[in-house]
C-alpha cells in the first residue's frame, strides 16, 4: 500500500512540472542586445517564445505582460536593424 500511495505522489510531482511553461520574463526579453548580425536567430528565438501556449500555473496578466514585452524587442529590433537612409 505505501508503494502504492508513493507511486501516486511522485506520478503527480512529475506531471504537474509538466504543466509549468517556463517563459521569458519581460527583464529578460528587454536585456536582449539589440544585435544586427544575429538579427535573424534573435527574432526566430522572440517568435518562439510568442508562440508558445500560457502555462496552467501563469497568471493571465503576467503573460499579457510577456507578450507585450516579446513583441515589443521584435519590433525594437527590426526598427533598429532595418533603417532606411
């Protein structure tokens, strides 16, 4: 029965890791330097995290505030590496 019972709870720890998304934070994405040469993996890296799904135990105003912060380096970045003279 203890098997059973310690079967169950570290069944339960692994799945509910599972359900954590671990996101980019808004300091995080606004540290990115605003780098021209690496300004194509810099953006398919931004995109990704866009792109990924809010995780069961993020806040829904935390990751409004994420994403605003993900799109915002996307554009700050192309603003600045794609000027025209």
């Amino acid at each position: 029965m203890l098997k059973i019972a310690a079967s169950v709870i570290a069944l339960s720890f692994l799945s509910g890791c599972a359900l954590y998304n671990n996101r980019a934070m808004p300091v995080e994405v606004s540290i990115i330097p605003n780098d021209c040469a690496n300004e194509s993996a810099i953006i398919r890296w931004l995109e990704s995290m866009e792109k990924q799904e809010k995780g069961i135990l993020i806040d829904g105003g935390a990751y409004a505030q994420e994403q605003r912060a993900i799109k915002y380096k996307k554009w700050q970045i192309k603003y600045i590496c794609n000027t025209v003279d």
